[in-house]
C-alpha cells in the first residue's frame, strides 16, 4: 500500500495585472501543485478567485509551457526553434550585447522590453533593472497602461493614494467610471454590490453596457474620450447649484475660483452635446453626487486611453474636493492605493548604476522606435510582456520585430506572438516556482509569494536569469550577489510609518499584512495632500512649469467624429477595445479553456449602424483603417452606444483565425501628459466580409 501524499500548505500571491492582488493558498502534495484557492483570512480576498486564477494549474502545468532554451531555426515570425542548453544561450547573449555595447553606437542600441506579466517587486523591477542600468542599455518609459492616469491623479493630490476599497460597502453613491470590475476588479465588486443591498445607487460611466453598468441602477454611455468634459459639466452643475463644500474648499483646496471659471464654460447643453448624453443626465448625474453623503468614485485607466486621458483623470479627481466628499472613509475616489505602500524603489532598481545619460524609448511606440531609431535599436530583450500583441499600430511593431538586423531575446512561458520573433527564447517560471513580494493597487495590503514547486523543466526567473547575465558580463557590483530573500528584504523602506511593524520575515511566514494605516483610513479628510502645496491642486503650479494648462481641460479624442470630420467621412465609427472576461491583457489567451470561453475575435455594433451596413449577427465582418485591418464575428446588440464599436480583448494574433487583432487599427500617438498609449482614440469602418472572403 502507497503511503499517503506528504502535503503542505503554501502562502502565494497572485501575480497578475489586476488591483486585487490576492492572497493564494496553494496546495502541494508530493512536490506537486494541486490546489489553488483564495486565502480566506485575507481580508480583501475573502477566500474568492477570478476563474482564472482559480484555475491556474491549468497555467503552471499546461503542455504548452516552454521548458528549455531555445535558439531559432526558420525565419522570424515562424516560431521555428531548437533547444540549446542554458550555457549556450546565456554564451550567446552575452556575446552579442558585449559586442554592441562595444560598436559606435555603443549599449544604448540595447533595449530592455518589459510591463506587468508579473507586478511582483522582484520579478518585474529588481535585478533587471539593476543589469541593464549597469549594461547602459536604453531606458524604457513603461506607459502602456497607466501613466497618463498616474500623472493627472498626482498633479491633483499628489500621490497614488484613495478610498480604502474595503469602505465602499458603506458607501452611499458609487460612480465606476472607466471600468468593469466584474471583469477587472472582482474584490471591489463584491464591496459594490453589498453597498447596493444595504441601499447604496450605483451609476456606471462607460461608452459601453458591459457586464458592470448592467448590473447598475443608471448607465451613463458617453462617447469615448469625453470623459472630462463630462466632469467639468457635473463642475459647472455642482458650483451653480451650490452642492460644494465651502469649508473643505477654503481649508485643504488651492485654486477653486479658477476652476469655477473654467467650469463655467461647460454648461450641460454643451456637455451634452460633446458627450452624446442628454442635458438632463449631466444635471441628474451631479445633483446625485452633490446631495448624497457618502458618495464615491471608483475610476480606472480606460479613461485615460485617449488623447486627453491625463485631463479626464485630472478632472474627475478634482470632484471628491470640490464637495468633500473625502471627509468620509466610504467617500472620496480610488484610482489606485499603490502610493501608500512605501516601496523602496531605488533601493531595488539602483539608478546609480547608470553611466552617463542613456536614451529613453517609449514602449507605447515600439513600432516606430524599432523601425525609425537613430541609432537604431540593435538587440530587444522583451521579458513580462507581449508587445507584437499588445503593443498598439501592430503592423508596424512586426515588422520591427521582422527586422533581421535585430537580435531579440524572449524570456517567457509561452509561445507567445512575441516569443515567434526570438532570436533566443528562455524557459521563464510561473509565480507557483519563484519568490516575491507585492505591494497592490487596489488594497492596503503587503502580499508575499513563497514558492510552492520547483521550476519545471529547466524554467528560470527573472532574477536568476540576470544574475547569470551580469555574471557572463563580469559585472562584479556587489548588489548583483543579492538572494531573492535580499531583495524582498529591500522592498520596502521598513522605517516608513506606514511599514510600522512589517518585516519580509514576518509577512512571508503570514503571507500579508496590512500597511499601518487607521481603521477606517480616509487619507485625505483633513487635506494633508502629498501636492506641494500640501492641497488638492485644482490650479497646479507643477502642471503649468511643465507647460500644460494648470486647470483640468477637456482635450477632445484626436480621433472622432467632432475633432476629426474628414477622417470620420471615410472611417466613422469610434473603436475601443475593453478586456475580455477571460483573458488578462493576453494572458491566459492560450489557455484552451479560456479561449474555448471567448470563443472567437467578436464585434459589437448597434443595431443602427449594422442595419447601414447590411450587417447581422453572426456576419464576419473587417475592421480596418489606415493602419490596418482584422475580423471578428459581428454581434448586433445595445450593449454598444451608436457611433461605437466594441471588440474584446486582447486575442493572441496567432490564435485570433486571420493572424491579426484589435491593435492591428490602434494608434502609436501618445497622451496630453504621462505620454501613454491611446487605445481608446480610434476610428475605424465596419463592412460584412462575403461568405468565401478568407479576411
């Protein structure tokens, strides 16, 4: 007889790009993985997962994984490699970077390529950073998602920092703009719907009916990228209606007489007008905000993916001030809680290892900086990411990426799209085999992740693998010596206030702990915001230094209908592209359970506009414009406002049944401020592909 499974109880932390940051349980008997569950004393997880993560063996253990070093055989693009051993791959790099740091152009025609495959402290910004800054190579500016939204929220109140999530299900008023947390933010849903039991109305601002604003009592669909316009008129309402906190202004604001000017101008006639609303839902929509206490805002970074998203942020930041709302805990708004951690960036990362003054290259742009650099970009190593599919304009990142000229390396999981185009392709762990440490975006909690398995096959992390590197460089820093463990120990500045009895000892024995904050936390009730002036800045000196205007603004979409006339004649249909339910950006877009959920590449369109093309449900149809073209599988239905077209996202190209995807129409051109990616600025044409039209 079999002796039973020597089992044990592993505490994890979800690694992927979502405010939730969960706290897991993982399950090993004899070495291997057989459960992953939510941890239920975790007071933000409550024992619940997304049904991805809660099924994540299917990630760890899937057939699909890379298990050994790679080096490509075929043309790039093909995916077409054999497998070398560790030694020779790591030979190879270092050769080719040595000679390239070495060439005229010298090590700043390398560029490091990497975002949120894992938001770990250690796996996403630790020893890379320190091996490329050491190497001289390029700096990335990391913008392809969050930064315009960071800027305008920090210009206003001066850090990353809001409502505590676990308040809002006392809250009375709820406003999600910008996002889906049924698909994107499960952990703050549940809060929602429990303030909705206990009474609370809860209004959904979204160009979109997604699964969120159906389950809203009102739906307010605005065009997309008018987001600030639609701010400054609830402005215009709540000032001329007197529904603002005079005292709260006087004692923790700066600038509100400017404001009240430009507010002025937003009248909701003209409101109504820019967002393709009615004048009586932006009066509604304010006086609903102004009159209830607690009222909050729950926004997220789909309204930043336009040409003004730094102003859309901006502005609606301006709001919970402007009524005081953040007098109460279950008040006020939450981008994100990632400032409160103090996390010892520098410490991590070592800027000073930095040689000179390297060139820094937007991620957003890829395309353009792998085709159009000067000098030109000479060896990518891409690692956390997907870029051929996720990064926008996606013609031109491949044929960046098809340059044979170019020597890329790809550390990953899977055979990614990007993975196709490797030079050298290395086997990369899942988060159930490597160590880390995790601050969150969404809650107050420090998470830790202990290893649960050994790395499969011959897969290695992130740190690990530039440790090796930078010993194959005869780097001999003293700081490229640190264990796992050492990092974790640098994470956090532990002296902070707010790290008060924390220690990565104690919190990867417990797996998390609460940052030392008061019970409730309402951070800025009596102002102390982290701005200079110690104020919500509604006029902001810091923003008119850098030459932007210093009030919130509406920047209209450089794509639309009302800013682009003679573009929207030959394209007409405002696009975006929201993340599909069961994919995470293109994470778990390989998964056959998942994409056996999505089913195929699909469109939404009103009936109005697919009864103008002769379109039904069920049609294959194009999406193109100038930059490109895919199809999708028509759906005709309300969910889409008229004007908007509607593709969830982000399908593998490979995977999508035409070898393209939604970015094949999105647009390299950056933000007003916080230079990032603008998804959501598109217009395209929508016409039925005939039944033998291979699209």
């Amino acid at each position: 007889m079999a002796p039973p499974p020597r089992s044990s109880v592993v505490r994890a932390a979800c690694p992927h790009d979502c405010p939730d940051t969960c706290a897991l349980l993982v399950t090993v008997e004899d070495g291997r993985a057989v459960e992953v569950r939510g941890a239920a004393d975790h007071p933000a997880t409550a024992g619940t997962l997304c049904t991805k993560v809660a099924r994540y063996l299917e990630r760890t253990y899937s057939d699909q994984r890379i298990l050994h070093p790679l080096k490509r055989v075929g043309r790039k693009g093909e995916g077409r490699f054999e497998r070398i051993s560790w030694d020779e791959a790591l030979d190879t790099i270092a050769a080719k970077f040595r000679a390239i740091a070495g060439s005229p152009a010298g090590a700043q025609a390398i560029l490091p390529y990497s975002y949120a495959g894992t938001m770990g402290l250690l796996q996403s910004g630790s020893m890379d950073r320190r091996f490329f800054h050491r190497l001289g190579a390029s700096l990335l500016d990391r913008t392809i998602c969050a930064s315009a939204g960071k800027a305008g929220w920090v210009a206003t109140v001066g850090t990353a920092m809001g409502t505590d999530v676990e308040r809002f299900a006392d809250s009375r008023l709820i406003l999600i703009w910008g996002s889906n947390p049924v698909v994107s933010n499960l952990h703050f849903w549940t809060r929602a719907q429990e303030a909705k039991r206990r009474g609370a109305k809860l209004i959904a601002i979204d160009p979109y009916r997604s699964a969120t604003a159906e389950k809203c009592h009102q739906h307010v669909a605005l065009l997309p990228g008018t987001d600030a316009a639609l701010a400054l008129g609830m402005m215009h309402v709540l000032i001329d209606e007197g529904l603002f906190d005079r005292a709260y202004i006087a004692a923790y604001t700066q600038g509100f007489d400017a404001l009240a000017a430009r507010a002025a101008d937003f009248t909701p006639k003209r409101v109504a007008a820019i967002c393709g609303i009615e004048p009586e839902q932006v009066i509604g929509l304010a006086r609903d905000y102004g009159s209830t206490r607690p009222a909050a805002i729950r926004l997220n970074y789909g309204m930043q993916r336009h040409a003004g998203g730094g102003n859309a942020i901006r502005a609606v930041a301006c709001l919970p001030a402007l009524t005081g709302a953040w007098r109460d805990p279950a008040g006020g708004a939450l981008l994100s809680s990632s400032g409160t951690f103090p996390v010892a960036t520098a410490a991590l990362e070592r800027p000073d290892l930095i040689a000179g003054a390297p060139r820094t290259i937007n991620m957003s742009a890829i395309g353009d900086a792998l085709l159009a650099s000067d000098p030109p970009i000479a060896a990518l190593y891409v690692y956390n990411s997907n870029p051929v599919a996720v990064a926008p304009d996606s013609a031109r990142v491949a044929a960046g990426f098809a340059r044979e000229d170019l020597f890329c390396v790809v550390h990953e999981i899977f055979r990614t799209d990007t993975a196709d185009y490797a030079d050298i392709l290395l086997p990369a762990t899942t988060q159930l085999e490597q160590t880390d440490v995790h601050s969150s975006y969404g809650h107050l909690y420090a998470v830790a992740n202990n290893p649960a398995i050994a790395p499969l096959g011959e897969a290695k992390c992130n740190t690990d693998v530039f440790r090796l590197l930078a010993a194959r460089m005869g780097f001999a820093d003293a700081c490229f010596g640190d264990s796992d463990d050492d990092l974790a120990r640098q994470a956090f500045d532990w002296s902070h206030p707010r790290a008060a009895g924390l220690d990565w000892d104690t919190l990867k024995a417990r797996g998390w702990q609460r940052l030392a904050l008061a019970q409730p936390h309402a951070p800025f009730a009596q102002g102390n915001f982290a701005t200079p002036s110690g104020k919500c800045e509604f006029h902001s000196p810091s923003l008119a230094a850098q030459g932007h205007d210093p009030l919130p603004s509406f920047v209209p979409p450089r794509e639309s209908v009302a800013s682009a006339p003679d573009l929207a004649r030959r394209f007409p249909l405002a696009f975006i592209s929201p993340p599909a339910r069961n994919f995470l950006n293109s994470s778990f877009a390989n998964l056959p359970r998942f994409v056996a959920e999505e089913k195929a590449p699909a469109l939404d369109i009103h009936p109005q506009d697919a009864a103008a093309r002769g379109i039904g449900s069920g049609d294959r149809v194009r999406i193109a414009n100038d930059r490109g073209s895919f199809t999708a599988t028509a759906r005709v239905t309300d969910r889409a406002r008229p004007g908007v077209v509607v593709a969830a996202s982000i399908w593998w190209k490979k995977l999508s049944g035409d070898g393209s995807n939604a970015n094949a129409v999105t647009s390299q051109a950056l933000t007003d401020f916080g230079r990032a990616a603008t998804f959501y600025d598109c217009l395209v044409e929508v016409a039925a592909l005939a039944p033998a039209d291979p699209g």
